[in-house]
C-alpha cells in the first residue's frame, strides 16, 4: 500500500502543478484503464484460482475482492495507469510540440 501512495504521490502532483487536467476528465481516464485492468484482474483471479500466483499474507491489508484478489492489486490496476497518464500529459503540458509530433495536430 505504501508503494501505490507513493507512485500517486511521484506523479500526482502533476495535475496541481501543471494542470494536466486527468482528474477533470476521470470518466475519460477510467475508460482507457478499466477495460484493460479487468482483463489483467480476471487473469489475476485464474492465477491465483489455478494456484500459480499468491499474495505475501504480511505484505497485504488481508482485505479481498472478488477472485479472492486483495484490495492492493485492485487499487495497482488504477493507481498505476492513473499514475502513467499523469506522467504523459504532464510531459506534453511542458513539451507540447511532443503531442503534436506523436498524436497530430
């Protein structure tokens, strides 16, 4: 859990600093991250069903979810991305000639 506060933290500042505007746009994040987060929770879920994968009972809240997947995976799946297009759109905030070479005017 302190690695998602952290992660939020390192790039969450971001969006007060320099206005980034993810967070005024959420309904438009969640849907770039939640149908790939699904995928990756279901395919968790069957790991951890299939016993291939598990989860350190010290290292966890001991709070689950669906699938039998701890709340810390849930929250990786959004905190992480959430965290990746904060980092982008603060680069193209401060460099916007890089938007519009990657992505068109």
């Amino acid at each position: 859990m302190a690695m998602l506060i952290f992660t939020l933290c390192g790039s969450g500042w971001l969006e007060v600093v320099l206005k980034t505007g993810v967070l005024r746009r959420l309904k438009r994040a969640a849907l770039s991250i939640f149908p790939i987060s699904t995928c990756f929770l279901i395919w968790d879920g069957y790991a951890i069903a299939q016993g291939h994968w598990f989860f350190d009972r010290s290292q966890i809240l001991g709070i689950y979810g669906p699938f039998s997947i701890p709340l810390e995976e849930y929250l990786f799946f959004i905190v992480v991305p959430l965290a990746a297009i904060l980092t982008l759109e603060g680069i193209t905030t401060v460099k916007p000639h890089w938007r519009k070479r990657e992505f068109g005017e």
